[in-house]
C-alpha cells in the first residue's frame, strides 16, 4: 500500500512539481470562534511541520482537529485529507491557514488536493480484556470510567469521535443541586425535597420517583466528588434556562470543559486505555450475560472482553432524524439542534441487541434559545434567567420566561416566525469583555452581529424593526413587574430592571436539545429488558437512558444525572465480579 502511494507521490511531484520552496510560512482561517493562525516549515521541498500559533477555539474540540489534519498531511504530503467530524469549524479554518501558508510557498495546491490517504480496506484484528468496558466518552462515560477505576476495576474507554466531551462539552455547564454552603449567603432557601418536587413534576411525574430521588439527593455529592478531583465551581449559583430555581453551579471553566478535563486527567493518571475514533458496533453475549463488545477504529476491529460488564453512555439521539421523527413526526431534519453529530443514539440500537427496554423516547427536548443559523445553544446573551426578558418580533413579551423549557418552547412556536429576541441590559455586561455561559465576550457577539447593541430602548427597537413605543411599553410594565415581583404571564424568578443602557438584544429559535427517553435503568444504573427483568453485565447512564427526566428534564439537571449515575454505574460495574 504504502509502495502505491509514494509512486503516486512520487509521480505527481515529478510530472507537476508541487512547487514548494524551502522557507517557513503562515497562514491564517477562520476557526469556529476567531482566525487561526498556523505555521507551515517546509524543508528539502516538503512539509516538515505544521504548527498552530493562535486560536481561541475550544482545545479539547480543536485540538483533535489540528493533530489529524497535521498528522495525515505531513504523512501524505498531500492535501486530500478528511476534516474532523464534530469539529468541523476548527478543521476547516487549521486546513484553510494551511492552504494560505503553502500558497505563499508557492506550491501546486489543486494537485496537491488530489493526494489522498489511502483507506484501510481489511482491518485488523486484535482481542482485548479488561473488566469493565465503557462506550462513550461524555460526562457519563467518563464519571462510569472514574467511578469504576476508583472502585478497583481496570476499565477501558472507547469514545467514537477524535475528542471526548460529547454533548456535555458544548453544555453551558449549569449543574444544579442543593447547597447550602452557597445559597445560604445568597439568600436562597432550597431542600433536597423542593429538588425533588420540581424535577418530578416539571417532568410531569412520568420520571421513575426512585431515580428522581436518587438524583436529588446525590447530586450535591456530585459536586464534592468532581471537587474532590480538583474541578473547581463558582462561589454563586445562578438560574440556568428552565431549571426553574436558582441551584445551578457553574465550573470555573468554560462551558463543559471542566468536566471533561477533570475526569481525563483522573483516568490518565491511573493509567486508564481511553480508545478514540473508536466505535462500538456490537455487544458481545454469552449464556444471557453482557460480557464485552465489538469495535471498531479506522485500522483495527477490536473485541473487548469485560467480565464485569459493559457501560452504555453513547449520549442521546437527537441527530439521528430517523429516530427523532419515528417517535415524533414533527421533527424532521429542517429543525435545527444543539447537538454535536455524534447524538446519533448508538447505545440505543446496541441495547435492542439485549432485549432492552426503552422508555420515554417519544419525549424530546426543544430549547427556545437556538442559535437562528446553526441551531447551538453558543451566542446566547443570557447569563441566568432572572436578568432577561424574552420578547417577539413584534416587542412583545410571550411567556413566563422563568417556566418549563417546553412551555417556553411551545409559546414560542405561536410567535411570528418563531423567533424571540432575549433583551438584557448592561447590568448583564458592565463590561465589555464579560462573557456569556459560552465563553463569548459581548463585544464578540455584537462584532459578528449575532447580538444588538444600542444605547436607548428607542435605538434598540429601531435596530429590532420593532415601533419604539411598543419596545419601550414592554420594559416599563416589566420593571413595573419587577418591583411588584408578579406579572401577567405568572413569572417567579425577578432580578434586575432593565434600565441601564447600553442595551443588548440577541435573536433565538426552537431547537432540539436533549431526548429525555432511552433505555430503562434500575436505582444501580442495570439496565432492564423488556419482561423488567435485570439484563446481567450491562449498565448504563447519561442521556442513553430513559425515566429519569420524564416529558421535560429541568435546565441544569443533566449534568447532575451523568455525574449521579454515571458515578452509580461505575461503582456497580465494578463489583459486578
Ligand atoms: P452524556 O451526557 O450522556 O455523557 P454525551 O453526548 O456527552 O452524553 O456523550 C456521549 C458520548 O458517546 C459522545 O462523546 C459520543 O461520541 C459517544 N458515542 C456515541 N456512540 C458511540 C459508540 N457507538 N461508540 C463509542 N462512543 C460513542
């Protein structure tokens, strides 16, 4: 194979010329957040090294994008590699600084483009054995592997794409729990019971009230456990979208990254074989038992063996729109999501090889703050509920904008367009450069217009194409509200007015968030089949499972489910000897 390609090589630099002259040269692309600006050396007219200098894109994410580029291009000499899938952005810009850089080296881009990796037809195949396989390398995966490791077992991980952190990275990184230590001097009286209460019933009591509980009550643990593994969580708690309470714990680090970290840093430390690019295919049974599964990376088929069992943490299907519109018609592929394309609920079609029983999976979460071009939850304006109104295109408030995600959503879809504009003020922002609880400064999002800034109510509604006075009626009778601390529309949680300009608006849409079903687990994370039975060596955790969350999962409260049950499922697979 490797003969075939330098003849290849070979035969196109000889013919053509790739035309690169010796030198160092930067290029720069637009990566998912700013320009990435990259280094290309090429020594003896061939690329030695590729180096990034600058960017600001998530590093987790980004990072994956960089090393494959990198490492499949300075091994081909060729331009006709693959992007990352998942970190699409980051790919394209590194590619693009890339082709700048080479340009100026004079090189034969186009022929270049036509050099390709080849595909590895016949994989090898290769038996490994540990005890505890994980699939899935989110924050349930990856608190099952820690959890495991910690409980004594040796666990292998193996996550699909190039980067762990699945949904949980992109997650603003809300986490809600009863915490005394920081709602006291806030104020905030709360009890494991108002938890409880709130997720069961926000869920319309179709969660399993033995999971709801065991969720409520663990979830601050959660916290002591992720501290104890040196992540670090803000002094404040704040209101995250549809958490309807103010119990929401935000990391020091951006968005879900924090998690991700903490957890990889854990498992490398102890040593623990996490295998990316590598995908789950097939569970492995033998006599009734889960005892491994089959994958697959882009060499290799691997059979892992796992006498204690096999976690599933494959994450959710919103991305797979065959699933989304069996279970609801409505879904089809022209509404957005926040999802990263790996949401394509694997661990679903792995558990039917099981018999496992699946429940809940026609309840799929829609978010009313979307991004209006990709769907994402990144470039919301909000920083926690209490401080921001929604309101249509036609300046008028909608809905109690502290209520359920699917009531909000489903106001919204009546709305002109289906469109709201958040509005907050500069209280939000007293700075420019303060972020949202994407790591977006404000000053970013009105540079790339994807929030309005204006400095009275009367510019902003010009700026909205709203009529002045319906804009300017809205904020009064809402500060009005505010001071009564009751509105029309029933709303709860009161902050701030909105009255000190600059003020800032930023358009949202419906988009599909989380899908609540999956499959059906037991208070130690086993996951059931359909006779309710227990199916012996598998578990499972995350947003693969279902009867946790009921019809609507609080904001902020699938953080707490990976880490509870991710931790559970851990724990349980590991003694499962
Ligand atoms: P959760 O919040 O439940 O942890 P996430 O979406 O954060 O869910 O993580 C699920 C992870 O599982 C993602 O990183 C995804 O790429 C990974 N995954 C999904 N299907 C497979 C599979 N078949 N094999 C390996 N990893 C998978």
């Amino acid at each position: 194979m490797k003969t075939k390609f330098l003849s290849y090589f070979l035969i196109s630099t000889i013919l053509l010329g790739n035309g690169m002259k010796d030198g160092v040269y930067i290029g720069t692309g637009k990566g998912y957040k700013s320009d990435i600006k990259t280094e290309v050396i090429i020594k003896n007219q061939k690329i030695e090294d590729i180096k990034v200098i600058s960017s600001s894109d998530t590093s987790i994410i980004s990072d994956a994008a960089f090393n494959n580029i990198k490492k499949d291009i300075i091994e081909t000499q060729g331009l006709g590699v693959d992007m990352v899938a998942g970190a699409t952005s980051s790919s394209n810009g590194f590619y693009r600084s890339i082709i700048e850089a080479l340009k100026s080296s004079g090189a034969n881009i186009s022929e270049l483009r036509k050099i390709k990796k080849e595909k590895v037809l016949k994989k090898e195949k290769r038996e490994l054995n540990t005890d505890v396989l994980v699939i899935g390398g989110g924050g349930a995966g990856l608190a099952a592997a820690s959890s495991a490791t910690e409980n004594g077992a040796n666990v292998i991980l193996v996550e699909k794409m190039s980067f762990l952190g699945g949904n949980t990275i992109l997650a603003g990184g809300a986490y809600n729990a009863v915490d005394p230590k920081r709602q006291k001097p806030m104020n905030i009286e709360d009890s494991n019971e108002l938890f409880y209460k709130q997720t069961f019933e926000g869920g319309d009591k179709k969660g399993n009230p033995k999971l709801v509980k065991i969720l409520t009550d663990n979830a601050y643990s959660g916290i002591e456990w992720l501290e104890g593994k040196g992540m670090k969580f803000k002094d404040d708690v704040f209101t995250v979208l549809g958490a309807l309470y103010p119990r929401s714990h935000k990391p020091i680090d951006p968005v879900g990254t924090g998690f991700i970290l903490t957890y990889e840093k854990f498992l490398k430390e102890n040593n623990v074989p996490i295998l990316l690019d590598t995908q789950a295919k097939e569970l492995i049974i033998e006599n009734n038992r889960v005892v491994g599964a089959v994958v697959e990376t882009p060499e290799e088929i691997l059979t892992i063996k796992s006498k204690n069992g096999v976690i599933l943490a494959t994450g959710g299907f919103s991305k797979n729109i065959e699933y989304r519109t069996k279970y609801n018609p409505k879904l089809t592929e022209n509404i957005l999501s926040t999802n990263t394309p790996a949401a394509t609920g694997d661990g679903i079609n792995l558990s039917q090889m099981a018999n496992a029983n699946l429940i809940g999976m026609e309840d799929i979460q829609m978010l009313p703050l979307g991004d209006p071009k990709t769907g994402s939850l990144s470039g919301n304006i909000e920083t926690t509920v209490e401080d921001r109104i929604f309101i249509n295109k036609k300046g008028k408030r909608f809905v109690a904008e502290d209520e359920r995600r699917d009531v909000m959503t489903n106001a919204l879809l009546n709305q002109p367009d289906a469109l709201l504009y958040v509005i907050v003020d500069s209280q939000v922002y007293p700075n420019e450069n303060d972020k949202n609880n994407f790591n977006e400064s404000i000053k970013e999002l009105v540079d790339e217009n994807r929030a309005i800034k204006a400095d009275s109510l009367d510019e902003l509604a010009k700026k909205l194409e709203i009529d002045p006075e319906v804009l300017i009626k809205t904020i009064k009778d809402y500060n009005l509200a505010v001071d009564k601390k009751s509105d029309e529309f029933g709303r709860k949680l009161f902050g701030k007015k909105i009255e000190k300009a600059p003020f800032y608006a930023g358009a949202r849409i419906p988009t599909i968030h989380h899908t609540m079903g999956g499959v059906e687990i037991n208070e130690n994370a086993e996951v059931l089949n359909k006779n309710g039975e227990i199916i012996e060596g598998l578990f499972a955790a995350g947003e693969v499972t279902g009867g946790i969350h009921g019809t609507n999962r609080l904001g902020g409260n699938a953080l707490a489910d990976i880490t509870v049950f991710g931790r559970i499922a851990g724990e349980k697979a590991a003694n499962n000897k």
